[in-house]
C-alpha cells in the first residue's frame, strides 16, 4: 500500500446510492433518503436510501422468490463456488477503492482498514467457497432395519444486521456461509457504515450472483431494523451489535415468526499480564494496540488491563507512553494508527465515560481529550486509567472508544475473579511464561476466546462467539455453518 493510492481515491465524489433489491437499484417507497456524515470533517459524504418498513418487504419478498426458484439454492455447488470465487476476486481488485470509500465512511485509519475490510473480507468469501462442497449429510448408525439420513439443508431467507465498525469484515462473516449454504440474504448495514457493503453486494452481480439472492436496504435501525426482526418471513437473523440491540432482536422474534436469533454483542475484555510474562515491553505494545486500532471501536477490544502487583507502576507507565505516542490524525494517512472515531454520537458517549471514570475515583494517566477539533472530524486522544474499581462502571461497561481501564491483581486467583467479574464474555487475553498457568486461564475465563501471548488477530479458522451477554452462535471457521443450515432426518424403513 502506497500513500499516492490511496490519494487517488481521497476525494472522488460518492454519488448518492439507493437500495439494492431484486439486482436494481430501488428508491425508498417515498422517495426518502438520508446524508452520510464523513467523520473525517463532520461533512455530508454522498446520500442513501432512507428505508422503510415497505422497502424490507419487497426486499424480504425478492430474497424469497430467488430462494424458492432456486437460482442459487439448487445451482450445483461447484457454481455456486465459482461465482464466489469470482466475488472475492473483485473485491479485491477493487481494495483500494473499497477501503477508502469506507473509511471516509467510517473513519477507521486505512493502515488497519484496508487489510481488515477488502483482504478479510473477500478471505472470508473464499474460505466458504472452498468449504461449500465438502460439508456432507450424515447417515446415522441406527437399526439395520431403518435408514436415518441427515440432510443439512439452507434454511431459506437470512436477515443480516451489520454494524458500523468493520462493515466488510462482520458482512462477511455473515455473507459467506449464509450465501455458501444456498441461502438468500437481506442485509441492513449500519446508518453510519453503508457504502462498502453495498459496493460489495454490486460486486457479487457482477460475479454472476442471481438477482434478488443478496438485497441491500439502507436505513435507521429502529425502521429498517425493526422490519427486518418482524418481518414473518426472515428464517434467520443475524447481528452483530450492541446488547440493548440484540434484546430488542429476540423480542422481535417472539413477536413474529419465532424465527432463530444468533446474536455477536459487545465484550469488557479482560487483558491479564502476569509478572513472567515473556517480554513485558511486547506485551505493553499489544496492550495499546489492543485498545486503541480503530479508535477502541473493535468488538474484542481489551479494554481492562489487569496487571500484577509487582509489576503494575513499570508496566502502567509503558502503557500510558505507548498511548500518548500513538499517532491520531486524518485516517486516510497511511502513517495514522488511530484514525476517527466513528460518529458525532459516539465521541460523546466516549467522552462521558471518561468524565464518569474520573468521578468514581480513577487516575488518568493520559488523554481524555476531543482533539483536531479544527477539522471538524471525531478525533480523540488515546485514554488511559489506572486504578479503576472492579465495580466501577470503565471496568463494567463497554465504552466502544480508545478508553482503556486498568486494574490491580495480586495473584493468579485474583486475577481470574476480576476477569469474570462482568456479564460479557467474548475475549480475553494472557500474558505468561508458565504454560500450567496459561492452560489454567484459558479454562478459568469465561470467554469465547482466551488469547496467549498475544492480543487480537485469530484468523477465519477459528470461531468468535460470545458466552455471557456478549451473545450466541459463532461467526467464522465451519462452525458458522450452523446458523445457515437446518438438518432434516429422513427416516426409512428398508
Ligand atoms: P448498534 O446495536 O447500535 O447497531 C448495530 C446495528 O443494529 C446497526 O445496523 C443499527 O442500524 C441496527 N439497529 C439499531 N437499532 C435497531 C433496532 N431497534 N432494531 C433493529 N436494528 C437496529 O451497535 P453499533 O453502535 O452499530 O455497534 C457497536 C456495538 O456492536 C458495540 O457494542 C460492539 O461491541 C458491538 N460489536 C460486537 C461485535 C462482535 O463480534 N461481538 C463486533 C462488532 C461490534
């Protein structure tokens, strides 16, 4: 990646998009739409769609007829393949484009997004590409007199809600099984990150993907969203999201068709550094990282560094150095770490946390602060607090921002109380020389994943799921299949 590609992109005007539904593009039924707030400089971007109830139906109904006519569901697999291929391929020839547009977007520093979004993105397409043929039914080993077949068969019409923080990246992790498993899709990306994914969906026309199988509907979460959980005739919803959300998602299912629910919500992740730590310095380093890429707005953020007694002022210092160095400024700068933060609303909601964490008595180390306010953008300093109480709310409650918390531990036992201290449970990490201990820890930790010596970065291969409050169903690796699939018993007698 070179500054002057990305330059070329930097200010191309985004024309105004509208819904993608059936393979055209389709206004809202009243012919509404909404800006797009760029959080570079707080300037309207382009225009979308503003989406209603109307528009989820037809949607809903184009996703249904692809489904039952069987364009996709009943193509061979080695097509349905061949056009996923041809998808991922797209997209990233198309990298560059993509990842600028999202972040003018989306505000996220294109030193992270422009791997994290186009890469994992079209990765994560061919990885269920590659898998689609080789998931087999099952014969059961039942009573000679009896046949038991299982077939595994896709489950009809997905709902998937996207959030705003690495669009193509969470997109596909719903996209590529759902649509590998045969499936159709409506998808509602985030008010505030909605250009790539709709790009994205283009793309797979282009690659040959039959009309009405992937239907895009901008919108606001509580129209389009509400529609979308309500509508009698999704099978499936997927979400990536807040918790408050992801309640409203299965209300909205008990209400209607009782359709499955698969909820990724947010984390408190605890990042625990023991004093044998291999190399206490990396680990200072990955302790920011961990917290401060994409502005803290990363769903396994570590955002509670607990730390060892003995080692707690030393390793706090480091911490607070690495932070106040990390370079803030104008995301589409290929030298940025910490780009924008996503919204008007999320500065704010950062900013009061971090005026709450003062109040209920803990020490700030660095930041706190609005920065470039000049430029109009949602730019804020890297933030770090020590001595924050297991109760206090910075320890409980996830900020979404570059809001780091840091607690003292004395020993091991300590250590694992603070760390299930919270309702949510997606990530973790440790940092340990002792290997008993680091196999002590990943059981002890109530979390989809415990990282060892290392922070963030687990690959397509493995799942991420949350236990606790931070959700249900996994996205990534062949367990996602799951969720996009029913198995029917046929149950013959010979
Ligand atoms: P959000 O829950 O506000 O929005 C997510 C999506 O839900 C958006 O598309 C939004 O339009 C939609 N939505 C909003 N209100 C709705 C409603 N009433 N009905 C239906 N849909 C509605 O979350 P966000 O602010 O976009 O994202 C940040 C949150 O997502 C954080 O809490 C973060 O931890 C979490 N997150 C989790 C993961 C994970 O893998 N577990 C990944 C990324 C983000």
């Amino acid at each position: 990646m070179q500054q002057h590609d990305i330059d070329v992109f930097r200010n191309q005007s985004v024309q105004p998009r509208q819904h993608l539904i059936d393979g055209k593009a389709q206004a809202a039924s009243d012919g509404q739409t909404m800006e797009v707030i760029s959080p570079i400089d707080g300037q309207v971007l382009t225009s979308v769609s503003r989406g209603t109830a109307a528009d989820i139906e037809r949607a809903v109904a184009a996703a249904r007829k692809a489904f039952e006519a069987g364009s996709w569901s009943q193509m061979a697999p080695a097509n349905r393949k061949k056009i996923l291929f041809k998808w991922a391929d797209l997209i990233e020839a198309k990298a560059m484009e993509l990842a600028v547009l999202g972040v003018r977007d989306n505000g996220t520093e294109i030193s992270m997004a422009y791997k994290a979004e186009p890469f994992s993105a079209a990765g994560t397409i061919r990885y269920y590409a590659e898998a689609l043929d080789k998931v087999y039914g099952e014969i059961a080993n039942t009573d000679p007199a009896f046949l038991g077949l299982i077939h595994r068969e896709p489950v009809g019409v997905v709902g998937a809600i996207i959030p705003w923080n690495f669009p193509m990246m969470i997109g596909a992790w719903k996209l590529g099984p759902a649509l590998a498993a045969g499936n159709s899709v409506v998808l509602k990306p985030a008010e505030t990150a909605s250009l790539t994914l709709h790009r994205m969906a283009e793309l797979a026309l282009d690659a040959g993907l039959p009309p009405g199988v992937l239907n895009v509907v901008f919108g606001e979460g509580p129209v389009v969203g509400e529609a979308l959980g309500i509508s009698m005739d999704v099978d499936v919803l997927v979400f990536t999201g807040s918790g408050g959300v992801g309640r409203r998602l299965l209300e909205y299912s008990a209400r209607s068709n009782l359709k499955r629910v698969f909820l990724e919500l947010g984390g408190k992740s605890p990042h625990i550094i023991f004093n044998d730590a291999p190399d206490l310095d990396v680990a200072a380093k990955a302790a920011a990282a961990g917290i401060f890429r994409n502005a803290g707005q990363v769903c396994v953020a570590g955002s509670r560094l607990l730390v060892q007694a003995d080692i707690h002022d030393d390793f706090v210092a480091q911490v607070a150095k690495h932070a106040a160095a990390f370079r803030v400024g104008d995301p589409l700068d290929i030298t940025t770490q910490m780009g924008a933060v996503n919204s008007a609303r999320q500065l704010e909601q950062n900013l009061t946390f971090v005026a709450r964490a003062a109040e209920q008595g803990a020490k700030l180390m660095t930041g706190g602060n609005h920065i470039m306010q000049e430029t109009g953008g949602y730019f804020m300093e890297p933030t770090v607090f020590s001595n924050v109480a297991a109760d206090a709310d910075l320890a409980q409650k996830e900020v979404f921002g570059p809001v780091l918390a840091i607690t003292k531990f004395s020993d091991e036992a300590e250590a694992i109380a603070l760390a299930n201290s919270t309702k949510l449970g997606l990530a973790s990490g440790v940092w340990t020389s002792d290997f008993g201990r680091a196999h002590r820890m990943v059981r002890a930790i109530r979390a989809g994943v415990v990282h060892v010596n290392t922070y963030g970065g687990a690959d397509g291969t493995v799942p991420l799921g949350g236990v606790g409050q931070s959700g249900n169903g996994h996205d990534k690796s062949m367990h996602a299949f799951d969720k996009y699939t029913n198995l029917k018993t046929a149950w013959m007698k010979l």
